[in-house]
C-alpha cells in the first residue's frame, strides 16, 4: 500500500492512525476466521481470509484491505479483542 495514502487514513470511528497489520497478526486473525470465531461489527461472521488488513494504532480494530482498496466501513471492522489471548 502507498505510503502516503496510509499517512493520511484513520478509523473512520475513533480516528486513531492505522497502518498494514504484520504477518503474525494476519496469521492470528485468518486462523480465527478459519475456525468460524470473527464476526465483524454488523455481527456477520468473516468467511474469507485476508490477504491484508489495516490496524488501529491502539490494535483493538482491523479493517479489510480488498485488492489494495481499504474498507473504511465501520460495520466491515472487526474488534481484535475477539482472538484468544488478547
């Protein structure tokens, strides 16, 4: 993703910086999505594994990156305090 296209995107609900989510994050989160465990916040279970995905700075949010294009849509969020562990 662009540098400067991710230097000026935030969450569009708390407007906290984000940046690309690391390899071990993703790898967490497509296990759970494997698993049938995430929902996003419209409550509809993820069926899919992300190939990238933006993060909060505070990581409590991720948000889908579909070919390259981030989903900046507050129901397509998925809350990280849904993994185990965190």
């Amino acid at each position: 993703m662009d540098k400067k296209l991710l230097a000026i995107l935030c969450c569009p609900v708390t407007h906290k910086g984000l940046s690309l989510a690391q390899k071990d994050l993703l790898g967490s989160v497509n296990a759970a999505i494997q698993a049938g465990k995430l929902v996003n916040r419209d409550g509809a279970k993820l069926d899919h594994t992300l190939k990238e995905a933006l993060v909060t700075d505070d990581g409590k949010t991720i948000y889908p990156v579909d070919d390259g294009i981030p989903v900046l849509i507050e129901g397509e969020a998925v809350a990280l305090e849904q993994l185990d562990g965190r």
